[in-house]
C-alpha cells in the first residue's frame, strides 16, 4: 500500500558521482508498502488540488515496456537499459523562480507569481554541502528536485542512446579519427589533432572545476 511518505535520494551513477535519474518509488524487502520519491509526492498533491480529485493522492503503479504510470496526469517514461529509473532532463538553475528566506519573511516579493505554482522550499547554505554533480554542472538538491518535478510536468523525456546505435557512432568516429590521422594533407592532420588535443584539455578542466567546486 502507499505511504504519504517520501524519499529524496535521487540515483548516484558510482564511477562519475552524477545524478542522472531518479526511482519514482522505494519499496522496502521485509514490507509490501511503497514510498514516492518526493517530486512524486509533490505532483501527486499539486494534481489532486487543481482537480479536486483525492484519488490522484492514492492511485498505484501500473508498467509498460517503456512507461511507469500513476493516473491519466502522471505517466513517467522509463529508462529501457535500467527499467525502475526515469532520466532527468536538466534545465539551467537561473531558468527557476526564486526568493529568499529574507524575502518571504519582510515580504518583498511579487505574490502573483507564485499563483497556482508548485513551490519548493529548501536550504542552500554551503555548509549543508547538499550539492550534487549533474550532467550540466553541480548545482544544490534543490534544483536536482526541480528539474525532475518540471521533466515530468513538461513530458519533455530524454532517454538512452540505442545500444546498437551507440556502438555505431563510436565505430564511426574511429574510422573517421583514423582516416584524419592518415591523410597526406599536413593542414587536415594539424586540424584533426588540435580538435582532439581541444577535447581532451576541455574534458580534463570539466572534470577538474567540478572536483574543486565539490570540495
């Protein structure tokens, strides 16, 4: 049975400490009940409320080869290489709304515009070192809770490449890294390892800006 109850961990890729999807429910081994990830739980009270409809707060889980649907307002697309996660489709942190505690608290903001919106409340103090590395950058929880609550208010999914495909493109860029690298033209062969050269400096000043940004 469903709890109105909630968990936060969003899923943490082991090799490169990234959030890039969330299980929309937990369930416990010794026990049958099931616990909403918390932008579950938030949809499921931000539909029920425009509705009317209380049902929307208690409706299961139900499953298809590629979906995870709750009720006719809430239907997750799924991940097919792992089937209990759904893919976060991130947006830039500035793109969201945002006051202050200070702000609420003297009252300095506009009210309209939080008229029949979800808002979420969080601490992003520094010191809590509630951050996580995204695809995009690290940003604090917050934001990782949000992008997954408008992923799923938007249906703007992103999914895995096709293994196959994936294959392929690798495939082809050998052949084509191999075909550069061959070439008689000296202007083709300073042009193809300065694109890789580029590509391997960026990705290692990506990496090291989000190491120094974590600590």
């Amino acid at each position: 049975h469903l709890l109105s109850s909630w968990y936060f961990t969003p899923n943490i890729d082991r090799v490169t400490n990234t959030v890039y999807s969330i299980r929309p429910y937990s369930k416990f081994k010794w026990s049958e009940d099931v616990y909403d990830h918390f932008s579950i739980s938030v949809l499921r009270w931000f539909y029920s409320q425009i509705y009317n409809n209380n049902d929307i707060l208690t409706d299961s889980y139900t499953f298809s080869d590629d979906k995870i649907r709750i009720n006719d307002k809430i239907e997750l697309t799924r991940s097919k290489k792992y089937k209990n996660e759904v893919l976060i489709n991130y947006n830039d942190s500035h793109k969201f709304f945002k006051n202050s505690f200070l702000d609420i608290y003297n009252n300095n903001f506009n009210k309209d515009l939080y008229k029949d919106k979800i808002v979420v409340i969080w601490a992003t103090a520094k010191w809590i070192k509630d951050i996580f590395i995204t695809p995009i950058w690290t940003e604090y929880g917050v934001y990782t809770h949000v992008n997954i609550i408008n992923t799923i208010l938007t249906k703007n999914w992103i999914k895995y490449f096709e293994k196959n495909l994936e294959w392929f493109l690798i495939f082809l860029l050998i052949i084509v890294s191999v075909y550069f690298n061959i070439s008689k033209s000296s202007f083709v062969l300073i042009l193809s390892n300065l694109a890789l050269v580029s590509i391997f400096v960026l990705g290692v000043l990506y990496i090291t800006i989000l190491t120094t940004t974590l600590l």
